[in-house]
C-alpha cells in the first residue's frame, strides 16, 4: 500500500503512518502531566506531534532519528497541522527505506553539480582555481557537498539543499557583475562556494538533520575557515607557488562576516566589497527561501495570510483564495 506523505495530510485526518523522529521533547503541562511534543518528518515536509499522558519509560524508547509507526488524528492549532497521537510503535530502521523520509532537493543534483563546476572552473585567478579544484577532486568532500541541507529548518532544509542553495547564488552573481567592476569576480565566487562549506561537518544528515557536536560547540563558520586553511596547503602542489596570504585572508574574511552582523552571529562585520556582496547574496536567497516555503506550505487554504511566523516576526500575504472577495485580514495580525 502507498504511504500517507506529510504534504498529504489534511484537517480532520486520520492517520496510521510511519515517520522519522526529527525532534522529540518530554514536556510537562500546568498539571504536571507529562507529554511527548515531537517533529514527525518525511522527505516531504515535517508536521508537529503530541501524545498526552506520555511516561518517561516511553520517551526512553527513541530518539531523534529513529522511526516510528504512529496513529491518531491531524487538526489545525494556532494555524498550523498537527497529529494528536494515539499510539507509537518503534520501528526496525534495517526495515525503512530511508528515501522516504529525508526531504530531498527537487532539483536535479548532478545538473547542480555539472553548472557549479562550469562556473567555478571558468575563473581566471590561478590560484584560487587551484583551491576550488582541490576541493572538486576529492570524492569524500563531493558526497558530503551534495547531500548536506544548507540548514536544519529555516532555509534549504533538505538533502543537497546546501548545493543549490550556493549554485542559486552563483548564478545571481554570475548574472549582475559586469554591473560591479569594482568586485572581483573570481574572488566573489570563490567565496560564495566556501561561505558555508562548514556546515558539511556543522550537520548530521544521514538520517534526521541534526547538529554534530563539534557543530554545536565551534559552528560552521569556525569550521569553514579550518576547511579552508587546510586545503591552502593543497593547492601548491597544483599550482608549484604558495597560495598568496592576501587571497587566504579575504576569503577567510568572507567566511566568518558573511552573516553580516553581531546579532546574526558573525565575529566580524563585512568589510570589503566581496565580503558585503556574500552577505547580501546569500541573504536575499535565504530570505526568498523562507518566505517562498512558508506560503507554500500554509495548510489553510481559506486564508489569504499565513499565521505569524515567529522567525520572521510577520504574517505572509499569499494572495486572496479563489471566489474570495477583496478584502484582506491585515487587520487580525
């Protein structure tokens, strides 16, 4: 029999599936009953679970990452679908087939791939096309590349999202820099390749996207610039010269400012023309992203706004339902 997606579930639902465990947290409520709140995920989307009267014993029985059989009935809360379970079975993970559950790019990841490397490799600089390269042959670093989420929720959250995340943003560049003469080309591309190439170790994703410890305790911009100081070493056997200190310095600056303030968790702010360029970049598709998915995947279809994103600190207007009238709900946000 085919399986329930995520994407297919509706209000008023009800539900026998299996689904991985992307976050799990043992709660209390104002009487102190217990409560399993968890985030239930396939390669379609994630919906939010809750099983009253919930024990310890239970909880112990699985982690993030873990499959589990449920039963219960969906309803909408606070504008978002949830499943009030009624049941969990742990499953077998030998038994899953793990492409089911992890959300996949929709684009074709070899297609990615093939254009990232037409455009990196057309770059004039020799050294930092040395560097690229060292990064290219290595197979280890290809897999890793192409599977990693660029995120674990707010943008890119899925299996080589991180690589068409940084190909979108290669094409915009490639695309509005003959308006910029003053940015270098070369340099700017090699930065928007390497700007988040730490989160290939910042990040689990075999089977639920989750922070690795070392992501947790140093993060991915840290672990970029040590990824990135240690293929420098690399490249004189490519090119028989030292890769130049100045080169190493910009693009490591341009690691570590990329998020673009203090408050967003950069060390230091961008302060050159390639190093603001990456922020706004990477920001603009970050943010088109985000909002582009939260309209899509509202699951009321009888609103013309979504429910207030906290991320954002905002309601999405996704444009008035069909049949409806004019006027708009501006007014409840």
């Amino acid at each position: 029999m085919s399986r329930r997606f995520v994407n297919q579930l509706t209000h008023g639902d009800s539900v026998d599936e299996s689904y991985l465990v992307a976050d799990k947290q043992l709660r209390a409520n104002r009487q102190g009953n217990l409560y399993l709140q968890l985030e239930l995920r396939d390669k379609t989307g994630s919906v939010g679970a809750r099983l009253w009267n919930a024990t310890e014993e239970l909880a112990r029985t699985f982690e993030p990452g873990d499959f589990l059989r449920v039963r219960g009935k969906t309803q909408i809360f606070q504008g978002s679908l949830q499943i009030i379970l009624t049941h969990v079975d742990v499953l077998d993970r030998n038994r899953i087939e793990p492409e089911d559950f992890l959300p996949q790019s929709s684009q074709n990841v070899a297609r990615l791939m093939a254009r990232l490397r037409e455009v990196l490799l057309a770059m004039h600089n020799p050294h930092l096309k040395a560097l690229v390269e060292c990064f290219l042959i290595d197979d280890e670093f290809v897999r890793k590349f192409t599977s990693a989420p660029a995120g674990i929720k707010n943008h890119h959250a899925y299996q080589g999202g991180l690589l068409e995340h940084v190909v979108t943003i290669l094409n915009v560049a490639d695309r509005i820099l003959d308006l910029y003469p003053e940015v270098d080309r070369d340099l700017l591309l090699t930065g928007i390749f390497l700007h988040d190439v730490g989160k290939i170790e910042e990040l689990s994703y075999d089977r639920a996207f989750a922070y690795t410890d070392e992501g947790q305790l140093v993060g991915h911009l840290v672990m970029g610039v040590e990824i990135l100081t240690d293929r420098i070493r690399s490249t004189k056997a490519l090119t028989g010269e030292p890769f130049p200190a100045d080169l190493a310095l910009r693009l490591k600056h341009m690691i570590v400012s990329h998020h673009g303030s203090y408050e967003f968790g950069s060390p230091k702010l961008p302060m050159t023309v390639e190093a603001i360029a990456l922020h706004y970049l990477d920001n603009l598709d970050a943010k088109i992203h985000a909002f582009s998915r939260e309209i899509r995947d509202d699951p009321s279809r009888d609103s013309a706004w979504t429910p207030f994103q906290q991320s954002i600190g905002r309601r999405l207007y996704k444009g008035a339902p069909a049949g409806s009238t004019s006027e708009t709900e501006s007014s409840e946000a």
